[in-house]
C-alpha cells in the first residue's frame, strides 16, 4: 500500500484544485468545511459539496471511512474527508454530534483561536483546559466515531483532550515549535504526550507555521520533519498542508475575526501583513508533495518512511477510529 | 420615592403571580426570560411577553429605563425588565448585543453554570476569566446599556468583568459564602472589590443559597444582611429573589442540563432532591418583602435603609446605567 493524504486543506474549491490534487497524487484530501458556522449554516456547505462531487465525480467523492481511501487510490480519484475548524456547528447541544457525523463529519477541532463552549484556544490569555461540555462532547465524539482535532487549541486544553479521550487525538496542521516560536505551533513536551497516546501531527505548510514564513527553504523544512521523528514516533507524522489556495483575503479576515469583535484582529498576521500569505514556492500547491518527497530522501528518511509521512501514517490513523 | 423591586424572578409566569407582585407593591421585577435559548428561541419567548402584557395590562408591562419604575409606582403596575441568563441570545454575534437590546433585554448574565464563550461559569473546574469575545461583550454591553450579571460566574471571570467593564455591574441573585457556603455563593473579597467599584448584590431567597435550606429563619437572613453591610455600603445591597413560583421540576432540570450532556447534572440539588427547593415559611412568594421589612427593622436597620435594600438601591443602580 502506498497512500498520499493531505490531512487538512481549506481551498477556494473549483474543478482546478481538484484537478491539481489529483496530479499531486491525492488519495483523501481532509477538508475543512466550516469554522464558525452553526449548524444550519453548516447545512449550506454540505448542500455546496453535494453539489461539487456530482458535478466532479471523475475526481472527488465523500469519504466516510479508511475503506474510501482505498476505493480512491483504485479510482484515481481522491475522497474528501469533511472537518470543522470549530465546534460551532454542534453549538451547545451533544445530540447534533451524531448528526453532524451522519452528515460527513470525521473530524471537528474543540476550538478555533478563542474560547469555544468545549476548550480554549491558542489566542486567549488563559487556558481552562476542557470544560464541563467538552468533557461530554470529547466521550461522544469517541463513541460516534469523530477525530478530536487540536491544532488550534491551547496547551493545557490539548493535554486535557489528550487525557479524556479514549480514541487518539489528531493536530492535522501545525509545526513543532521549537522549529519556529508561532502561537499555532506546539511545544515539544506536547508532541511527545501526543505520540506517547497514538496521537498524530500533521506537519503545515503554511507560511505563519514555518521558520522564515514564505522564504522557508525545502531543506529547513525536511530538517524539522527529522527532529520531529526524534522526539515522535514516525508513524506519528503526516502532512496537513493548510493550503488556501484562491481564498481572497477577506476570508482569513472571517476566520480570523468571525462575528466576535467590532475591531480587527489580525490572528497570525499583522495591520502590514493582514491578508493570506504567499506560498513558499517549493509548495505552491499539492503537487508540493512531490518535493516533500526529495526533500524526505536527501534528508535520509527511507522510502518506506516518507510513504508513512506523506500518506500512510493517516491511513492507519483513519483506520484505528 | 419608595420603590419595591425584586431584582430576579423566573416565574412560570400567569397573571396570578402578577398579582402576587403587585400585592407585595413591587414596582420593578427583573424576569429572566431564557437561560439556553438562541437568538431564534429568544424571540419566541418575547413573543409569549407581547401577549401577557396585552392580556395583563393593568397588572404589569415591559421596563425600559429607570423612569419606568416611577411610572409603575404611580399607576399601581409591576414595570417588568427583561434580563438573560446565559449569554446564548447573543449566540456568537456581537452584533446581537444591540438587537437584544432593542428587544428589551437589560441585564445579561456572561455564564450560566458552565464556561460561555464570553466567561466561567462556578461550575467549571478550572476559571479563565474573561475571554477574548468576552471582552468584546462587556464593551458592547457598556455602551448600549445592558448590565453585566455574574450572579452564576466564577470568581475570576467575576473579578475580570468588575475590571473590564466601565459601568458598574451586577450580582442580581446570590448570597455571601461567609453565611453559607455554596457554589452560587460569593466570597468576601469578591464582594468587597464589586462594592468598591459601586457594583450592586441582589440578595437571594432560593434555599439552596440560605444556610439551611428551606429551613433558614428570617432572623439567620437578617443578621446576614447586617453583616453583608459590614463589608458593603448599604446603597449596594438589594433583593433578587430568585423566585421560580410554579416552574415544574423539568424546569430546573432544565436550567442544569439544557442540552450539554446526556447525564444528569444536578446543579446545587442532589438526586436524592433533585427538583426545585420549598421556599421557606416566610418568603413564600414576593409578599415574603413584608416579613423582610420587618425582619430588618428589628436586627437595627433605619427605615431609609430599609428602603434602600427593598427597592431603592436598584432603583438608584438602574439611574446609572
């Protein structure tokens, strides 16, 4: 078996992207669908999807278990995996879990930047941990079948999820910080809790999470991936890309600023630097994964290490939920 | 002036216990009307107060400002203040705060028992304070005019929104935990910092925040006033009663779980006792403001003071906002 995943992209989507996805050699693309739409709006999305894999069903279908990872690799075509970047689609009831799940749902973060009714997010000045509601909704979502994603969460909180959750938990995008200092990156002893649970990391691509933003070198980038393996278990480690391919800026504009203040906040960029940042040119898009993977081998990971790396390792995860 | 408020209320509201308030000479009453509702759900609930102050028009109708306690003095009504809960109208919207508003909600609770998006609650294991949207929230409230109730937060969040905010806020339902130590309950030093920064404290008659219960004496409530007024200024202490008249025990089961868990949460009952708490012998229902009167007159209390903690001082803490 030989799989390629990129666990986590929120694109402008079009027939292109899918297209370009597929020339990467995508087998399963998961795919954020919503950040702070509550469930009724998150209903859209999925009516805009339905209509997106009929009118590309050469190329896309919606993947609900680690079987369609499989169907997609024999189909040349790639399953999309949905995502939530926040929790606000199941807004303050449990029951919307198993119906957000029956709707495509695999993976949903306890937060996005702020506080959420589950957990607390990296933005905020204090981290309570998992609350009272989260501690529920993290044992539903393991009955259920839905990933715990922490990528934009706190620390404390993410050792709490770690903690509760039965099932491993995933951080589909983010960078290890002792890499480069972002608040979205995580702390080394968080990696290793994370791993020591069968946890998984998906590395990001994007330009705020790499040392030197978009002038990050392939060659810095592979060196991280090899002290990552230090302190994680190989199979621990994939790719969540985070690509935002053909978002105009008043998107991160959105997720960065939801409906929650009346001022602007910048999240990971700054009143200068406020829009999406441009791609480093060694991963404009997926067809990156073809660099990632000379990148793997000059830095001396064996071929059967980067197939783990660039999709394998996220095929078993998806296989152990 | 003389006014008679009672500053909380969540009645299963019928034009008898209109007429109970207007019997105890209540000019203002501070009704909850939702605790996990959403915007939509919000609405419906003003809809059902249309009809009541149609149908019950001598008796009682919506308070917008001060002014309208002085008008219900004068015509012999109840002016009825709309107040929330929980922050859940608002969902995660601050434009909201100005649309409630305009629906008549004048006070707002940042938390029910658990953590909100804008603060924690007292049932939380670990307390955040404030959160980023929280602080958004408080501004917003600030300059439409919506007071800020912790009556059901946790200390720090409490202390935070005392900082935060420019206006005084309120505790319209608790007691001190020097007298009886209960969750709900706020300490000394919390309420000495609310007293200082001219907050007011709603005295409460729910037993579960009286020392014995439902078996609490009038004289135990009035020493406690007279020590409450040791640490505050008189003009800073209130009644909000807490009064749920003829609510059906799925009522308060209700207020506990809304829709976060699939367990049982028993809030401040036990599930050996786990409906709604009898109110004690002497505060049975508002006209309990009699025995008040003189429960105070005997402990040592002025009239004006008297006054004062019956009605006056919300009446004043209403002026200000």
């Amino acid at each position: 078996m030989k799989f390629k995943i990129d666990n986590l992209q929120y694109c402008n989507w079009s027939r292109k992207i899918f297209e370009i996805n597929r020339e990467a050699g995508l087998d399963a693309v998961h795919a954020t669908i919503v950040y702070h739409e509550d469930f009724d709006e998150h209903l859209n999305e999925i009516k805009r999807w339905e209509k997106m894999f009929k009118d590309n069903s050469d190329l896309i279908f919606l993947g609900k278990s680690f079987k369609d990872i499989e169907k997609a690799n024999k189909e040349n075509k790639t399953a999309i995996f949905f995502g939530f970047q926040n929790c606000s689609p199941i807004e303050d009831n449990i029951g919307l879990v198993e119906k957000v799940h029956e709707l495509g749902c695999r993976f949903m973060q306890l937060t996005y930047n702020n506080q959420s009714l589950l957990a607390t997010g990296c933005y905020e000045k204090v981290d309570s941990g998992v609350t009272n509601f989260g501690r529920e909704v993290i044992k539903e979502m393991n009955r259920i079948g839905i990933v715990i994603d922490m990528s934009h969460s706190a620390e404390k909180s993410t050792l709490d999820a770690i903690e509760i959750s039965e099932k491993p938990i995933a951080i589909t995008h983010a960078n290890p910080s002792f890499w480069h200092a972002a608040k979205r990156n995580k702390s080394s002893e968080l990696l290793k809790t994370l791993n020591a649970n069968g946890g998984i990391l998906g590395l990001s691509l994007y330009p705020h999470h790499l040392k030197n933003n978009t002038d990050c070198t392939l060659e810095s980038f592979c060196e991280m991936v090899a002290k990552t393996a230090e302190i994680m278990d190989i199979k621990n480690i994939g790719i969540g890309s985070d690509l935002c391919l053909n978002q105009p800026d008043k998107v991160v504009e959105w997720m960065r600023n939801g409906t929650w203040t009346k001022n602007k906040n910048f999240g990971e960029g700054s009143k200068n630097n406020s829009g999406f940042p441009r791609q480093p040119k060694w991963f404009e898009d997926a067809r990156g994964f073809k660099n990632l993977e000379e990148g793997l081998k000059k830095i001396g990971f064996s071929n059967i290490e980067i197939e783990g790396i660039l999709g394998n390792n996220w095929y078993n995860f998806y296989k152990t939920i």
